[in-house]
C-alpha cells in the first residue's frame, strides 16, 4: 500500500510517501511496524494524539482495518478558519 506523510510527518520522515508492504491488521499495527524501523519514524508516530490518519482518503480511527486499502496518509489535525 502507499503511505503518505504530510506537514510535521514528512518533516520528520524525511519522505513525502513511501510503498509499503505490510501484514499489519489495523493502523495501529502499521504505526507500530513503522516505529520499529527507525528512529525517525518512532519520533514521528511517538503521539498519535497529535495525528490524523486517512484510509483511501476517508478520515479513520487508529483501528480502522487494513484490509483491501491501497492508501493511507498520516497528517496533523486541520484548523480551518
């Protein structure tokens, strides 16, 4: 699956976006194999309240399965205005 990084993440990834192949369940289980690749991604994902995550461009929860999705983007929370 591709995974997006935007704002702060990528930032801190140093990676716009990257394929991923993974047999992580839900999103929680993603944020957990990328924080175990490097220190950059621990710093990134270290607090998911400070994130938002979409699953094929629909905002989700940190559980939300992974089954069958092709994307998904991690970003800081939006304020609008």
């Amino acid at each position: 699956m591709d995974v997006l990084y935007f704002a702060w993440v990528r930032e801190r990834i140093g990676l716009p976006k990257e394929r991923v192949e993974t047999e992580a369940a839900t999103v929680a289980d993603l944020v957990e194999e990328l924080r175990a690749r490097e220190e950059r991604y621990a710093m990134a994902f270290a607090d998911l309240s400070a994130l938002r995550v979409a699953v094929d461009q629909e905002l989700a929860d940190f559980d939300a399965p992974l089954a069958g999705v092709r994307e998904v983007a991690f970003f800081p929370p939006m304020t609008g205005g």
